[in-house]
C-alpha cells in the first residue's frame, strides 16, 4: 500500500514536498516512481529511484525536483522546488517491484495546485 501527503495550493517559485508512505514493501528494494496527471493530459513518469543507482527525472522537472528515500521509515519523498503553474496536477507513487518499467501499486494521490 501506498500514501502520499503533502500536497496543496502554492505560488509559484514556491516549494512543496510530498511524501509517499510504503507499507508491505521495503523501499529499498522496489523502484518508486513519483507520476502526475494534469486534467486532459497523459500521465507523466516524472521522478524515479531504483534500488540501485542514480534517481532520473523528466526534463520538464530536472532542476527543480528531487525524489530521495528514507529506509527506517519506509518512505519516498519528492521535493519540489521553484515550482511553475504547469506543475499543477494529482501526483501519484508507484512501486515496480521487478524494475521494468511495469508500475503495479499506486497510491491515491495528491493534489499539487501552483498559482498566484
């Protein structure tokens, strides 16, 4: 199961920082990938962290974001810095637990709103 937090209404060139909460799995051992979806658009892969090895962001985040881990409380974090209106989306963590790209547990997700 997981559970994201933290998400809500910010100006832009703000900072918000989500949290995903990861039970009956061990993060270290799982890719985890942070996603968003803005209505009428595609959802995106916008942060991942495999078990091993550097974390890769979209493009359109790289810069600004930065998802990390903590093993003891079983949690992902996406920290998201100078934050721009076309941020704004639901944010959703996956889990992959043989990391090939095939997401099989979500969370509910979080809303992320940038606006002045």
């Amino acid at each position: 199961q997981l559970v994201e937090s933290g998400g809500g209404l910010v100006q832009p060139g703000g900072s918000l920082r989500l949290s995903c909460v990861v039970s009956g799995a061990t993060v270290e051992y799982y890719t985890i990938g942070w996603f968003r979806q803005a209505p009428g658009e595609e959802r995106e892969l916008v942060a991942s962290r495999r078990r091993a090895g550097a974390p890769t962001y979209a493009d359109s985040v790289r810069g600004r974001f930065t998802i990390s881990r903590d093993t003891a409380k079983n949690t992902v974090y996406l920290q998201m810095n100078n934050l721009k209106p076309e941020d704004t989306a639901v944010y959703y963590c996956a889990a992959d637990e043989y990391g090939n790209g095939r997401y099989d547990a979500w969370g509910q997700g979080t809303q992320v709103t940038v606006s002045s």
